[in-house]
C-alpha cells in the first residue's frame, strides 16, 4: 500500500478515485504513565510513556485505514491527514484520513537489459 500525504505518489498516477477511507482510535491516560509525568513535569524532559501511547494510537488508527482501503481493492491513500480530539476528561482520539485510489506508475517498467542466466 503506497501512503501519500500529498494529492498523489509521486512517480504515479492515479488511474481511479474510490472513496475516503479513515481509521481512529481513542485512548485514556494510565495511572502509571500520569504520575511519571507529573515528576517530568519537575525535572522536565520528554514525557516517554506519552510518546509511546501516541505512536501506538497513530499505528493502530493507519493500520484501520489501510483495512479498509485494502477492501476496497485500492493500492494507495493519498491527502493523508492527522486529528486529535479529547473525548472525555483523560481520552483522546487520533483520527486518520485520506483518499483511498488505485495508482499505476507513470513510467512503463522496461524489461531488464541483462537477464540472469
């Protein structure tokens, strides 16, 4: 699955649109994770337990997205887009999107010039 955030792959072109495609994922805070934050917060420094939980959310949201593309029998997404929203007091949801279409690449695959063998 080829992913764009552009408008297109480059080295493609998109030869049929089929329709927006998402994933999501909401998640809460940990107990563990909010009082090492609370001491980072002190001390100061990356907040690591956050980072982890948010790459985590952004793979599973992608992962969705591409599902569904995949249904659909696209080979890429392009005009890829990232969100975020508190849904409730400690949840947060990552919410992904795009175009799920079918790409061929613009240059023809000429055949190889010294075949092995």
């Amino acid at each position: 699955m080829q992913l764009s955030n552009l408008e297109s792959v480059p080295g493609h072109h998109i030869t049929k649109q089929l329709d927006v495609v998402y994933g999501s994922t909401v998640r809460s805070k940990h107990v563990g994770r909010d009082f090492m934050a609370g001491l980072k917060n002190i001390v100061g420094g990356e907040l690591k337990g956050y980072t982890e939980l948010l790459e985590e959310s952004r793979q599973e949201a992608m992962d969705r997205m591409i599902q569904k593309a995949q249904s659909m029998g696209a080979n890429a997404i392009v005009g890829i887009r990232f969100s975020t929203s508190n849904i409730a007091q400690g949840a947060s949801e990552l919410f992904v999107y795009g175009t799920a279409v079918i790409v061929e690449p613009s240059r023809p695959h000429l055949p190889d010039p010294f075949p092995a063998g």
